[in-house]
C-alpha cells in the first residue's frame, strides 16, 4: 500500500460509489413486489447484484493501495449520491433536515479527501 490517495484510486473509488447507487436503485426498483423469491425472478435484481459483484471487486483493488482511514470515508458519497437518486428516480422527498446532513456528509468527505492527497 502506498499510503496516499492517486488519481486512478479517486476515479476507482468513484466508480464503487456509482456501482453501489446503481445497486440500490436496482434493489429499490424491486423492493415490495411481492415476495423475496418473486424479487429474484426479475432480471433487475440480478442487475444489482451484478453491480455489487463488480464493486466487491473493484473495492478491494482500492483497498490494496489506499489506507482504509482515507478510502472508507471517501465511500461515504455514495450516501450523498444515493440520496439525490432516490429524488431524481424515486421522486422521494428531502427535507431541510434531511438536505443538511448530507451537506454534513459531504462536508466531511471533502476533509478527508483534502487529507488524502
């Protein structure tokens, strides 16, 4: 492990943060559909685990060469991203409360991620 943050782990870890919404965004598509074994026969869900499989892969490369004090905090956005698709796709609400603790969350990424580089 090198101990710092380089520009292809940033795009990697980037990359796990959008696997991991599209995964969520998957899961939620089917959620409430009826039964667990319904949810398994559309091809959605498999969908996101597909993109769960390749951000387990993708995710241990950035924790081969990034701390994990610097990569997990980083992977925090995905809570931000996360957030902001279930508005776009789901139409979900985000009240003041709920828009100020992902600004929080955001906030404290950009602190680590200042840190890492």
């Amino acid at each position: 492990m090198t101990g710092s943050l380089t520009l292809p782990m940033l795009g990697l870890i980037l990359f796990c943060i959008l696997a991991e919404t599209a995964r969520e965004v998957c899961f939620k598509q089917t959620a409430g559909e009826g039964t667990l074994l319904s949810a398994l026969a559309k091809p959605i869900t498999w969908l996101g685990i597909l993109f769960w499989a390749v951000e387990l892969f993708a995710w241990t490369a950035v924790l081969e060469r990034v701390p994990l004090t610097i990569a997990f905090p980083l992977m925090a956005l995905s809570y931000v991203v996360i957030v902001l698709a279930g508005a776009v796709i789901f139409k979900e609400n985000i009240n003041l409360r709920h828009a100020t603790g992902v600004f929080l969350v955001t906030a404290g990424v950009a602190c680590v991620g200042v840190t890492g580089l």
